[in-house]
C-alpha cells in the first residue's frame, strides 16, 4: 500500500477514498489565538473541545503530513477470536 510518496499507510488512510496529496505548505504568517500542532486524534479532539468552549476562539491545526498520518491512523482495534473465555 502506498500513496504519493507516503510509503506505508494504514489501512483506513488507504480505503478513506482521498488522494493523500500533500497540502500546500502554509504561504506566510497566519493568526490564531491557538495553534495546535498534529492532526491525529489528541490534535483534533483538542480543537474539537476548544471550540466547544469558546467557539469564538480562531484554532489552526497544522500537520505536516496528513490527518491521521501517524499513531492515530494506525489504530488498529482489531477483534481476534484467539481469547477462549465463556460468557454466561
């Protein structure tokens, strides 16, 4: 599985049906009384939360690869039938 130089992805970032090209990096200064950095799960719930509390907050998350690129993409909750329990 690759996708535009990216090497390995998961496999949710391979079947999200986005191109995975990068984005354009940021072309000069940009304002935001928070700036979050990272795209994965703790970046965008932070911003989520924030912007709950004080939606007039201005939050910029930056990510330099791609949403979900990282740990958060690779999350793999997987249910396996190795575990031999009962249940009643």
């Amino acid at each position: 599985m690759t996708a535009n130089g990216y090497g390995d992805v998961s496999f949710w970032l391979e079947t999200c049906g986005d191109d995975l090209a990068p984005r354009p990096p940021l072309d000069g200064s940009i304002d935001a009384d928070v700036a979050i950095l990272g795209a994965g799960y703790t970046g965008l719930w932070t911003a989520l939360y924030l912007l709950r509390r004080a939606p007039r907050l201005k939050v910029v998350i930056l990510e330099k690869e791609i949403a979900g690129f990282g740990a958060s993409g690779r999350n793999g909750a997987w249910c396996a039938p190795d575990f031999n329990i009962s249940l009643p």
